[in-house]
C-alpha cells in the first residue's frame, strides 16, 4: 500500500484528487500522480534510465546519480509549498516534474508566496510524446489550488525541447536571458490561447489513440478456441475472411505446447501473448472475466498498444461486476492502454489498406464515407444489416464500432477522430448514455461544422443510465438535452429507423439550400400525402405536380429536370406507384438518375414509392453494374456516379429532408456566429463582492455535504440589488401583512396597484384566483385582500405584496440552472400551462449569443403570441432578447450564481417588467472543462 504524508507525519495528507489518466501525443496513456515517500526506488530507478545529456540539462551540470539527500528531498513533499509528480507506465516512473514556492529574490517560501520554480525530467525513451506538456497543465493547476499564481524556469539555451514546452502552452508569459541561461515566468491563470492549446491537444491525442485501434498493423486473438465456434474463433475467422491486410494471431492458453499453427485458418498459434515473436497492435479479448486480467497483464508487458474486450460479466452484472470494470480500465491505462468494451460487440474499418473486421459481424460491410458508432451490439448489428439490406451501392461504412458498457473509449473519442478524418463525411451515432455531455457537445459543434452528426438516444425516459454504464448522473429533462444537441448542431432523432433514413440522405445527397420542396410524381394521393408530411415537418412545399398513372420514365425525367431548374426550389420529392406501361424500375431509375447527373444545380431529391420492386436497388446501384449498363450508357459519365435514396412511406422520406434542412441551416447561421454582448452598466466586480459577502454571510463557504453544496436562496432585496448589477430591474413588490399595511405600501407605490400572495404554494397559480389586478383605490384594495384571505388563508400563511402595475403584454418565465455535467442552462418560455402543462420550453447553453437568443424566443411553439398573433399588437422581442443574453452573462460570470428563476416577465409592446425573481447561490462548482486533460476517473 502506498504511504501518504499523513501516515508519514507529514502536515497535509496525500493528495489522491490530483491523480489521472491522460492521453499523450502517440495516443498511449499515462498515469499522473503525487510523488510520494514510498516511491524511492522508482526514483532511483527512473533516473538511471535518463540519459546524460538529460541529466545535465536538469541540473546545468554533470549529475551522474541521485544523493540520499536528492532522493529525500525529491519524495518527501508538504503538497503546499513542495509538490511533485509523476508520469507513470506500467508502475514505472518515466517522467518527473516539481515546484517549490520561492519569494521575490528566488528562495524557499511558505504562506502568502505566490510565486514558484518548476522543473521537469523526462525519460529519453518517452520523450516527445507530450509527457511534460500534460504534466505542465496538471503542475499548474495543483499551483493554482495552493494559491500560486507564476511558475519560473530557469532552462539552457540548448534544451529547445523544454523551452518549447512552456512557450507552446499558451499562458502569459515573460522570457530574459540572464548569466548564460534563459529565464521564463508563466502567469497561471488560464487563457482563451492555453485554453485553445489544450483542446487541440486533447483532440489530437485521443483521435491518434482511437487511430492505433482501428488501423492496426497486428491483431492478436486472445481466447480462439479449438474447435469452430464461440467468440474468439468467430472474430479470427472475421479477421480473414474481410482482408485484413496486417498479421493475425490466434492466442489460447490450452493449445497444445508444440502447435505453431492453427489451422484449417492457418494463422500462428500461441499459448500466450508473450509467445508471439513481433509486436502487436491491437489484441481481442474474448476470454472468461476472471482470466482477464492476467491476460491483460501480459498484454501490457508485451507493448501491445490497445484492447478490443468482447468478454461480459463487467458493469452490466451488478456491484461486483461494476469493480471488476474499473479495474480492468485501470489495469489497462497503467500500462498504456486504451479498452473498447467490455462486452463489446467489436470494431470494424473498411479502409483499403486496413480491412479490419474485429467484431462479431459476419462480413465486413461495403466501403463508404459512414462513421458508425453505437453503445449496444444488438443495434450495432441492426443498424449495420440495415444500411446494407436498403442502400448497398448506394452508402457504406469507413469505420465502425460498438463500445459496449463503453468503459474507457467513448463517443466522444470517436468524434475526435471522425472530426479529421478524410474518409468519413458523416457520423452516426447510437447512444444510451452521454458521459460527459459538456465535452459532446463542444466536439459535436466542432464536427458538425464540417460533417453532419446524427444521434439517437435510448433510455431517455429512464431517469439513469443503462446498467453497465459508468456515466455520471444528470437532472437534465430529455426535452433539455435535445435543444442542447441541436444548439449544438447535432442532428436529434427519435428512432434508430430515422437514423437510418437520414443517414442515407445525407450520406447521397447534397445539403438543400433552403425549405422549399417540389413534389411530383404519378399518384396525386402519395404527393398529398408528402405535402401533408412537409408541412408537419417545418418545410415549405410547391403545390404538387400530378403526371397521372399514365406517366412513363420520360415524363419523370422531364418533370424532376424542370424541378431541379427551377430557382423557388430546394429539394425534390418524387413520388411513383406502379405505372401502366412496359417501362421497368430500371428505366425509371435511369430516368431520373440521368435528369439528376444532367442538372447543374445541386440539390437533393429523393423517391417514395409503393410497391415498386428492384426500384430501391436500381437507384443506388453502383457504376458499371450490369442492370443499369444501358441507363449509365445513355446518361453519360456524370450519371452513373448519381445515387438517389428510395423510401417506402412518404412520411420517412420527407422527415430526413427536414432535418437535413435544418442541419444546413445551422451550417449557415455557424459560419457567422454570434457574439455575446458587453453592457457598459454591466458591474461584475461588484456582483462578484457581493456574492462573496452573501455566501460567507450565510455559511455557505463551509465543507459541502456529501451530495454537494446546499444552495442559499436570496431574499428579495439582495435578489433586486445582485439583478440591478447586471442592469435588470425588478419592480418591487412590499409586503402586506394586513390591510392598512398594503393601503400604506399602495400609496408609496402609486394606485393602480395589484395584490398577490407570494407563499411557495401559491405562488404562479392563477388558476386559483389569487391575484387582484387594477386596484385604482383604497377602497378596491381593502376589498380585494379582504376577498383574497377569505379565498386563500391567513395573511401569515398567503404572506401578501402590493406591486405597480406592469403594462400589458405577455408574460414569459425566464430560468439558468447549473447541472454539474452540462454546465450552465438558460430556459425560455411562456409562463403558465404553455411552460409547465405543455413543456413548451426552449433551452440553451451558458454563454448565450445575440443569434442564440433570437433563436431561443423563436423556437418555443407558441412564440407566435410574441409577434401579433391574430392582429394582436406584437411585444418587444428585442428587449426580452436583451433580457435573456443578461441572465446569461450573469451566470456565466459568476458560477456561485446556481440558479435564477425571473417569473413572470411580461413582455409589452416597449421593454420588459420583471416582477418576480429568485436567486440561489452555491460555493462555485468545479469546472472540469476548464482543467487539465484528463482521461474521466473510473
């Protein structure tokens, strides 16, 4: 067991929150950790393997060997003023870094100090893999924890390495030379750039770790069995029979000692992994869980690089299970490891110069420009038989993978890879789960910039995640974490079917300009029936083109042609039924596929048919097939590389198009995107002082209890006074406790005036009656409370205000909430049954744009009650658009601020009236998107 100071006799105890898993620039993984007493003879060890060169450029001197004294002083730390950590593999030490907090002339400090020297020492082996960079951002943020805001170096000119290291890092700094020696200074407080560093670094880390699975250059099958069947010997035979074009090996403990090969598949034979004489990429574990981590272990020792782990008996049986899991990522991230599954159905990429069928789908799927991934084997399958069955020809796959209980590689990680990949143009996704939905949604916005991403989510009515799933819980309603994904530019559907539909549009067709839609075709009921559908769906359709059921594939040809000509349309849907005539499927096909290749104008069409045989089949057969040689040969070269999507309902057809008419038009609206607003009267030093009053006021700033701080609700003046810092008004309501008081509070106000409880059960009810408006007198105000406690209860239990009346308008709720995995909420709606009965809300993440909030009032059904609906006077929408970007900044300012509910807001035809608010304040939440990277903790 390791010891920590405090066992130690140190002051401060070991630091176990500093630990992590980070992924380094070749895509291996590393262990971060506190250097502890215990770690003497890794030291020693460690340092022995550096070269001289390294020693020297450490220590500005020759330095063969560590001292007693070095190796004291460089294990025993205070964790405060002395801090050290290191990069471990496989236990093993292979990189160090260290501070000591020093003072204004350069010497040994404590207490208020917040300044320190920070030196590094990487294993020559294992440089320039991104060791000290990772440990660069883990040191500094330790610093800033301990109250240290500047790191010095002090670094020879020579070691351009480690002087990279800190100029690439992207904090301010300074840079002198003095006596011979180049003298840095980094102020620790993370910027837009370290920031931006960091992420790209992130990125291109853990895209080369999903890259090292998926192209491996060797694949070792762990647990092939001797005899036909079972997991191991079905994925071997996977492995050849798609092309694999690297090395296979067939790995079982229980092959006899002098088998060498395996036949009749013909690939070597090993009892273990260590047997194998060469190096190995990627091994596929499909043994019991209680061999595997011995069969880990040995993978490790071997250097193979990742793991593929179909084995079950993880997270999905239970708490024994769930451990079992974490160990096994543990174990594998020790030795520098990354684990698909476990009970993973497997991977699969279709690249010519790879072949890879490490799963236990039966062949390989077609090649294409598909990114697949999917949390369940039994979708995988469904998804990949699917898309093969409907669009052979028409659409393929460049890589797959299904993640099972998806314990270490994740979507996320998959996105990293598909956002630079060159041969994938569009990325489907099947999730149960979202780990870590503030990093989705960054890498979602940054792919779908380039590609469309498309998710569907199950269990979203669950209220967990699914069993197996390590994920961390979140309060955010699925109706949320739909308008996050879409603000996200992610493509939301609700079925795997719809994934499937949009899919093949959008991996066939080009993106439409806008929502206008021709429909033509020879059934006058199917094109109603299409025209219905885009109606539902949002898009705009022309009246639809009837050619009747005598029409023959000449007068599709004519017709779609005139369509895709025309500049009011965007996309086409082409309807057919059966025909009266000779003309085969083949013949329409050719006809609108040649129509399509003809046209210059590049814009989507797509066929809905009934009961057409082979017409699905033709419209996506790939050049030169035999059927279609006449139909390509008249069409001329461009129109045999022409693909059309076919769908059997018209409802389907036109649903993929809406979407990706949406998705184009988050295409557009991305490439100019918003801004968030400066307010000149906007006082964030101040809102920030009296945050911290407040907070320490009420006890706040204690240890939170195990389930996280307890939130502080403010009463209505500090609400008032923390609002007006952010140039938000609220009108102020005095308390009643009894008539004369309210006739009192009535004529400081000025009548007409209104009366209302405001006792939690009461409040926002009005279809109690409560509430008592245009009180132009004493006498009416003396009526109304009379009315309303004989109505209500007591004063003491109604707890009465008298308020200024608003002008008319309509009245909305406006909300930010933090959810610890999502980060910040701002929610938008009408107040009353539209919001709470309906659900009629529109949800955005913190910080809001001037764009985002324009979007947000416009997005909720019944915003058309905001803009003169049936001749009513339209309200200010650019004031509540103000109002919501104010919020905004307030609780993306202050990350204390862990809840602001402004209810009602009415909207008037000039400005907006708060005239209720509530905040609730918290010690700041951890933002783990703003750390280190870091692998998430098992």
């Amino acid at each position: 067991m390791q010891t920590t100071p405090a066992q130690s006799g140190h002051e401060h105890a070991y630091p176990a929150h500093w630990e992590a898993d980070v992924v380094l620039r070749d895509g291996g993984t590393a262990h971060l950790r506190p250097i502890a007493p215990d770690d003497a003879q890794r030291l020693v060890s460690f340092y022995e393997q550096v070269s001289d060169e390294s020693k020297y450029y450490r220590f500005f001197a020759p330095y063969p060997r560590l001292s007693d004294r070095d190796v004291h002083r460089f294990t025993h730390h205070d964790y405060v003023d002395r801090v050290g950590l290191a990069a471990t593999v496989g236990g093993e030490f292979i990189a160090t870094v260290r501070y000591d907090r020093i003072d204004a002339r350069g010497l040994p400090a404590s207490g208020s100090a917040d300044e320190a020297e920070v030196a590094f020492l990487v294993q020559d082996a294992h440089q320039g893999r991104g060791v000290a960079s990772a440990l660069l951002e883990h040191i500094a943020a330790v610093a800033r924890e301990r109250g240290i805001r500047r790191f010095t170096a002090e670094v020879l000119p020579a070691n351009t390495k480690m002087i990279k290291v800190f100029t690439d890092a992207g904090y301010t700094q300074k840079r002198s030379f003095e006596d011979g020696v180049v003298r840095l200074q980094l102020d620790l407080e993370p910027t837009d750039r370290s920031l931006a560093v960091q992420r790209a670094r992130e990125q291109r880390a853990e895209a080369r770790s999903v890259q090292r699975l998926i192209a491996p250059g060797s694949v070792a099958v762990i647990g092939t069995g001797r005899a036909p069947g079972g997991m191991g010997r079905t994925v071997l035979r996977n492995l050849l029979a798609g092309g694999f074009t690297g090395r296979v090996h067939a790995v079982n403990h229980a092959f006899p000692e002098d088998a060498a090969r395996l036949e009749p598949e013909g690939v070597p034979a090993h009892r273990s992994v260590l047997g194998i004489p060469e190096p190995v990429d990627l091994a596929v574990v499909a043994v019991p869980a209680e061999q595997v981590p011995s069969v880990v272990a040995e993978c490790g020792e071997h250097g193979v690089q990742g793991l593929v782990v179909l084995s079950a008996g993880y997270g999905e049986s239970g708490a024994d299970g769930r451990h079992r899991q974490r160990e096994l990522v543990r174990q594998a991230r020790s030795y520098g490891m990354r684990i698909i599954g476990p009970n993973a159905f497997g991977l699969i990429n279709t690249a010519a110069g790879v072949r890879l069928n490490a799963s236990l789908s039966p062949e390989l799927p077609a090649a294409g420009r598909i990114g697949l991934f999917s949390q369940s084997g039994a979708i995988g399958i469904a998804l990949l038989s699917g898309l093969h069955r409907r669009a052979a020809g028409l659409v393929g796959i460049s890589s797959f993978v299904s993640a099972g209980n998806r314990a270490d590689v994740s979507g996320n990680d998959f996105l990293q890879y598909w956002h630079d990949d060159p041969e994938t143009d569009l990325v489907l996704m099947y999730l149960e789960s979202i780990g870590n939905p503030r990093k989705f949604t960054r890498l979602a916005r940054r792919t779908a910039a380039r590609k469309p991403v498309v998710v569907v989510k199950g269990a979203r009515h669950g209220g967990a995640a699914p069993t197996g799933h390590a994920v961390p819980n979140t309060r955010i309603p699925d109706a949320t974490v739909s308008d996050l994904l879409r603000q996200a530019g992610v493509i939301r559907v609700d079925t795997v079917t719809e994934l499937a539909d949009t899919g093949l549009l959008l991996a066939s067709q080009p993106l439409p300009a806008g929502p206008r839609v021709a429909i033509l075709g020879n059934s006058e009921s199917l094109a109603l029936l299409t025209y219905d559908a885009c109606l539902t769906d949002g898009l705009r359709p022309q009246p639809p083109y009837d050619l009747t059921t005598g029409a023959q594939p000449a007068d599709f040809h004519r017709a779609l042609a005139g369509a895709l000509a025309d500049e009011e349309c965007d996309a086409v849907v082409v309807t057919a039924i059966p025909w009266v005539g000779d003309a085969s499927a083949a013949d329409l096909a050719g006809a609108l596929r040649e129509a399509v290749a003809a046209s210059p104008a590049a814009k989507p069409v797509t066929v809905v048919h009934l009961e057409i045989p082979g017409l699905a089949e033709a419209l996506a057969e790939a050049p030169g097939a035999d059927a279609d040689a006449d139909a390509d040969a008249d069409a001329g070269a461009g129109g045999a590389a022409v693909r059309i999507p076919a769908y059997p309902a018209a409802e389907r057809a036109v649903r993929a198009l809406a979407e990706a008419a949406r998705y184009a038009r988050w295409r557009r609206m991305a490439a100019e995107p918003g801004r968030v607003p400066e307010y000149d009267d906007i006082d964030e030093a101040g809102a920030a002082a009296d945050i911290e009053v407040l907070l320490e006021a009420h006890g706040a700033v204690l240890a939170p209890p195990p389930e996280g701080p307890r939130a502080v609700i403010l009463s209505a003046p500090d609400t008032q006074r923390l609002l007006a810092r952010y140039g938000i008004a609220v009108m102020p309501a005095l308390p009643a406790p009894d008539p004369d008081s309210a006739v009192r509070a009535a004529g400081r106000l000025g009548f007409p005036v209104a009366l209302k409880p405001t006792a939690p059960h009461l409040r926002h009810r009005a279809d109690l009656g409560g509430v008592r408006l245009d009180l132009g007198g004493e006498t009416e105000l003396r009526r109304a409370y009379a009315e309303l406690t004989e109505l209500l209860g007591k004063p003491e239990e109604t707890r009465f205000v008298v308020q200024s009346m608003a002008p008319r308008g309509v009245d909305t709720v406006v909300r930010a909430a933090i959810d610890p995995a999502a980060g910040a909420v701002l929610s938008f709606g009408l107040a009353g049954a539209p919001s709470l009965l309906l659900g009629d809300t529109a949800h955005r993440l913190v910080p809001v744009t001037d764009r985002d909030a324009a979007e947000q009032i416009r997005s909720i059904r019944t915003a058309p009650l905001l803009f003169g609906w049936r001749g009513a006077t339209p309200v200010d929408t650019r004031a509540l658009e103000e109002l919501l970007l104010r919020v905004s900044r307030l609780v993306d300012d202050h990350p204390e601020v862990v809840g602001a509910d402004l209810e009602p807001v009415i909207v008037a035809p000039h400005g907006v009236h708060v005239l209720g608010a509530t905040i609730r304040l918290s010690p700041a939440p951890a933002r783990t998107d703003l750390g280190p990277r870091s692998l998430p903790v098992v």
